[in-house]
C-alpha cells in the first residue's frame, strides 16, 4: 500500500505538467488558426510579428514547468548577450530535455518567439505539434543520402527575406549521446577516424551539412553563432561511470537537481564559409565541448569535477514570466471542456489538426 502510494505519487509529478502542457494544445491551435485566418489579408511580416508572441506564451508555459515547478538550478557560464540577436544555437545532444535547454537562454534574452527548430523527419508526425513546428519556421530533415538541401536551404533564404527573426536550433551530433549505445559511439569514433579527425569520447562526431546550409543560407542575416555546452548534475553512477541524461519525465520528476550550460558567443566574422574549412572549424568546435564535458564527469580535481570552467551564476528564472501564460492558456481551455460543445470542438481539433497537419508537413518542405 505504501509502495504504490510512493509511486503514484512520483508519477503524478510527471502526469499533471504533462497533461496541462498536451491539454491545452487544442485551445493554442484554435486561438493561433484564428490568428493565421485574420492575416490572411495582412502583411506577412505581420503576421510573423504576431505569431512569435503567440508561440512565446504557449513555450513560457513549458518552462514553468521545467524550472518553476521543478525548482532546478540552471548555472550559466558566460555572457548573455542583453539584446537579441539573429543565430544559429549549435549544442550537443544529450536527451530530449536539450530541447528545453535552448527555450531557457532564449527566455533570459526575451528571444523565446524566435526559437525555431531544425528537427529530424519522424518528428513532424506529432500530433498538432509537428505541424505548427514546421509553420512556425522549423525545418524537418533526412539523414544522409536522403538529405534535401534544396527545400532547407529556399525555406531559410524565405524567412530571411522576410527579415524574420532567427534564434535557430540545431543539434550538429544528429542523434542522442547514449553512454548505453556502444555501438553508436563506436561507430561515430570510426568515423572520425576514417576522415582524419580527432576521436572524441563524450559527444558524437558532428555532422556538418545542416548545419553549414543554415550558415551559409542566412549569413547575411546572421550576427552570430551561439555554441553552447549542456551537462546535467546527478547524471553519474555509484562507479563514478556517466549513466544516461535525464528524459523530460525524468526532469519534471525532479531527478535533475542542477543544469551547468557554457555559453560562448562566435560572430559571424570569425566562422570560416568554404565547407571545407567550415567542416574543421565545426568540429574544433565540438572538440572544445568534447575537452569541457570530459573535465565535467572525470576530473580527479574536486573543484573541477561537476563544473565548466571559469565563474558559473546561479541564473532563477522570475515565475512571473511564466505563470501568466500557464494562467492564460489554462482559462482558454478549461471553458471548453464544461461543455459538452467545447469537448467536442476539443476532440476535433486534436482529431483534424492532426490529419490536417500530417497532409500540410508532407505537401510543403
């Protein structure tokens, strides 16, 4: 009886943020389609304008959750820039919570309607979700040979001649680091070796294509690169061997006590353009965050284990950036779920906004 107590009472930690968070979808999509059908008949920098707000109100919401309500710690090492700035945010992948990683710079730089995602393909079936991420500027993409360039490259060079804002999100890696998937690693070390580059142990060797294609497709737009680099506390085993970065069940379960991210800001003068000289300077890069993460997990230091170097602040995020989001979306919802016609047009827009996105995410790139 008190097991079970014990373990629904963990689980509900992760079920009510997750049910608000997929709850009040519906209401988001109803409220933005209502929006994009206004528009219709108005600029299209208008409407950009306007749906990123929107955009930053339901990702406000989302970082309630996983910083208020989780009460984590997120320690910055660096400098934020105070003004906004058109980049591309390149970090190493760890989890899904990597995702949110970027949401919580973004807030602290009042940028969070600008995040815009490059995403691997699968992901635009989600439901609702995968649909509304590409129309807000999210770009889907093929691994290797099925890669396509051509429709990554026109959607950018679109938005820019837009002069839409650009905070945009790529994870060079193109997969999860995994301590548990050998063979992945292996298989990622074998590479480097096969192009002559230097093998690194706790990320993945980058892959540069997309990442170049954003550089390249939008470097009149660019003023920057952020290269950031995420470590999660708690993520070591009783042999002081890394175990696997907490998923977003894990995160909101509060099994997360503490986020280290090093920040460093590269302007667009200093990033080389030829792919050549580009694919070296990535992985340089990466071979910087390779030397951080190895320091972070395995340093027989104590004053250098569990930390990046220089000066970390404890950076809180204020509650009232968040809650009256969770406040809004949730009075936008909750009405149409006391009647039996707002349930109903509850259940269809998850049912048609599905079917509707999937046909939109296939017909356009």
């Amino acid at each position: 009886m008190l097991l079970s107590l014990v373990v629904h009472t963990y689980s509900m930690r992760y079920w009510f943020p997750a049910a608000v968070m997929l709850g009040t979808a519906p209401a988001y999509l109803l409220s933005w389609s209502s929006w994009r059908l206004l528009s219709m008949v108005l600029p299209a920098r208008l409407y950009h304008s306007v749906d990123d707000r929107v955009y930053s109100v339901y990702q406000s919401m989302i970082l309630f959750f996983f910083e208020n309500y989780t009460g984590v710690e997120v320690v910055i090492y660096g400098d934020i820039p105070k003004n906004k700035e058109n980049v591309v945010y390149i970090s190493n992948h760890q989890c899904t919570v990597d995702w949110i990683i970027a949401d919580m710079l973004a807030v602290r730089q009042n940028a969070l309607g600008h995040l815009r995602y490059v995403l691997k393909d699968g992901l635009k079936w989600l439901p609702l979700y995968g649909w509304y991420f590409s129309q807000h500027g999210g770009v889907y993409v093929k691994r290797s040979a099925k890669f396509d360039e051509k429709a990554m490259r026109n959607k950018l060079i679109s938005q820019t001649k837009l002069g839409t804002p650009m905070y945009l999100v790529i994870f060079p890696e193109g997969t999860r680091y995994n301590p548990e998937l050998q063979k992945v690693i292996s298989a990622s070390q074998a590479f480097a070796c096969k192009e002559g580059l230097a093998v690194l142990k706790n990320i993945l060797t980058p892959r540069m294509k997309a990442t170049h294609i954003a550089v390249d497709s939008m470097k009149d737009h660019l003023d920057a690169i952020y290269d950031i680099t995420v470590a999660y506390e708690g993520t070591l085993d009783s042999k002081g061997r890394r175990k696997t970065a907490p998923s977003m069940p894990e995160f909101l379960c509060k099994e997360c006590p503490r986020v280290h991210i090093y920040f460093e800001r590269i302007d667009m003068k200093e990033v080389p353009q030829e792919p050549v000289f580009f694919r070296r300077w990535l992985h340089d890069r990466f071979t910087v965050k390779d030397k951080l993460l190895t320091d972070f997990y395995e340093s027989e230091e104590p004053e250098r284990k569990n930390k990046f170097p220089g000066e970390g602040h404890v950076s809180p995020l204020s509650i009232k950036k968040t809650l009256p989001s969770l406040i809004f979306l949730a009075g936008l919802t909750l009405p149409m779920l006391l009647t039996e016609s707002g349930r109903k047009l509850y259940i269809n827009t998850w049912v048609y906004g599905t079917l509707v996105g999937w046909l939109w995410v296939n017909i356009r790139p």
